[in-house]
C-alpha cells in the first residue's frame, strides 16, 4: 500500500509508521480526517487502502500549494480543510477515522527558509502556519525566567536557566535573528556532544517549537476534538515523536477508556463516565527494522491506535495526561 501510495514522484514522501498503521486501522473504509496532511502521505496511503474519501488538515498554506500539481486526480475524494485538527469537530463529524502525525514535518524541517532546523541557516521562524509571532520574537522579548521555563518544560533541557542567561546576553547587543547564530549560542553552553549523541540544540528547537505554535495545547485540544467527530467504532491513530507527546496520548487513551482509576483508594468511589474509547493494545507500536533502515528520522515514533465507543463525547483535565503548563506570571 505504501508504495503505491507515494508512487507518484510529485507526492514522494513516506511518513513515519505508515505500513503498521494502515495494518492496525484495517479494513480502512469509510470518511477519515488527516490531521496533519503535510506533504500528503498518510492521505495517500488511507486513500490507496480503502478510504471513500480524506478530510486533509493542515495550518501550513504551504502543504496544500506543494500538492497543487496531484491532488486534483483525486477529485472529491479529498476534500482539503486550512486549519487546525484542534478544530477537526467543526470540520466534520462522524468519522470513520482520524489519524494524527504528530511535530514538524520533514517538508518543513528540509526548507532553511521556514527555520525549523538548526542544521541550515535560515530566518528564526519556526510557524508552521506561517503568521503570529515567530522563534525570533519570542528568543528577543522573553524575560529570562520565561525561556527558562519553556527550554525546560517544552525540550527537558537541564541546562535551560544557563542558556536563557545566555540568550538575553546575547541580544544585548544585537538581536538573535538567524537558526545558525541561535544554534551556535545553545552549544556554546552544553559539553561537546558524544559520537552518536544527538546535536546540543536539539532540545532548545525542540522547546521554541513547541511554544510557539502552541503544541501541546493543539494536541490536549485535538484529542478531545476527536472524541467529538468519530463515529462510534471509528479509529483514532496518533502518531509522536517524543516522550512527552507519547505520555499526552497514552494517559489521555487510558483516562478515556475506563483505565484512570481513583487517585486515592480511601476517597469514595467516584462516578465514572462510560469509557469514550477502547484500548486494544496498550504497548505503542515502533519502527521495524526496514523502516529504521530507510528513515533514520522515524526512531523514536512510536503508533497508538484507540476505537470509539457508543458512549457521549466527554472532557477531561490537561494535568490528568501530563501536558506540560507554564506557570501563570
């Protein structure tokens, strides 16, 4: 299926998972919504294995303008939406399927001029809906505890209050405006790294990503947004890219199902909503050799796939799936 799917060499790119998502959701039929369509993948290869039709999301204008050349060979059987898949109720409702693919693509990691990666200089951007204030805004006019907070809490870097202090030294005397000047003042902060250790500003990317493009509220709001839009035995599949994304799907999937449990044995038994969503295989499915070999990006993502129930759409707390909060100043 994948290879059919990306057969087209205008539409070459293969996400991440694609072959064991597409055997986890089978028999793929019905209306899914792809959340983050990208460069048109996961849209391709749900089309290719069965699916009516594909609601394909995304807030990048980019994506859209990059598969003018194909999408109109599919005619009506995909339908693209500009936005965000937090909004995904307001799309569409009664879904057979909803597949996430979480974090920046490879599409916009590749562009030095979208300023994603710290391995190609380029404007400190980072949007990946291309308005809003930008990485470059953020790095200059954020108070030190503020990007401490955010270097610590969005990337886990230990070194997050050494870097903030360098950042504002920096911008003292001129603004940070560039990914390679930006990258250049994180490593200067952090030990050399080791053969086969990842680059010291991964971490620090990482964070401003996320902030600024508000991540981890998009995915909290998203997973409850497709509570709302799938039908009752419609599939959600989500797939991340690092450990606290994982952990926001995984507790959101278990608090869904039934599994949250009392947080203290002597409290009286609450009431608990019927489960909204059921679990059937609680491990996250990961790479296989094949697909490690052929995209080194794909090691640390990590597949989980939930089924709706009959029961009403419900809330829950963003504390209870561990989203990351900055405190309020």
């Amino acid at each position: 299926m994948a290879a059919a799917a990306t057969s087209d060499p205008s539409a070459p790119h293969i996400p991440v998972l694609l072959r064991p998502l597409l055997a986890a959701v089978a028999p793929v039929r019905g209306v899914w919504l792809d959340g983050t369509f990208g460069a048109g993948g996961y849209t391709l290869g749900l089309l290719e294995a069965g699916a009516e039709r594909v609601i394909a999301v995304d807030r990048d204008p980019l994506a859209f303008e990059m598969a003018a050349g194909w999408i109109d060979t599919y005619g009506d059987r995909i339908t693209p939406q500009r936005g965000v898949f937090s909004r995904m109720d307001s799309y569409a409702q009664d879904l057979d399927g909803v597949v996430l693919d979480l974090g920046v693509s490879s599409m916009q990691l590749d562009l030095a001029e979208r300023g994603f990666s710290f391995m190609r200089d380029g404007p400190l951007d980072m949007r990946m809906s291309q308005d809003g204030p930008s990485a470059a805004d953020l790095v200059n006019t954020a108070e030190e505890t503020e990007l401490a907070d955010i270097l610590f809490l969005y990337g886990e870097e230990r070194a997050s209050r050494r870097i903030a202090k360098a950042i504002l030294r920096a911008r003292e005397d001129a603004p940070i405006t560039t990914t390679l000047e930006l990258a250049r003042l994180v490593e200067g902060c952090l030990p050399r790294a080791k053969p086969g250790q990842s680059h010291p500003a991964t971490r620090s990317f990482q964070a401003l990503r996320i902030a600024v493009n508000a991540e981890y509220e998009e995915l909290f709001q998203g997973l409850m947004a497709a509570e709302r839009a799938l039908k009752p035995g419609g599939q959600l599949a989500v797939v991340t890219f690092h450990s606290v994304e994982d952990r926001m799907v995984k507790r959101f999937l278990t608090a869904r199902s039934g599994g949250g449990g009392n947080a203290n044995r002597f409290a009286p038994e609450t009431q608990r909503e019927a489960p909204a969503f059921r679990v059937e295989k609680r491990k996250a499915i990961g790479p296989d050799a094949e697909e490690l070999a052929q995209n080194p990006r794909s090691r640390s993502a990590k597949l989980r796939v939930a089924i709706r129930t009959d029961a009403p759409a419900g809330t829950t707390d963003p504390k209870t799936i561990g989203m990351p909060m900055r405190k309020e100043r």
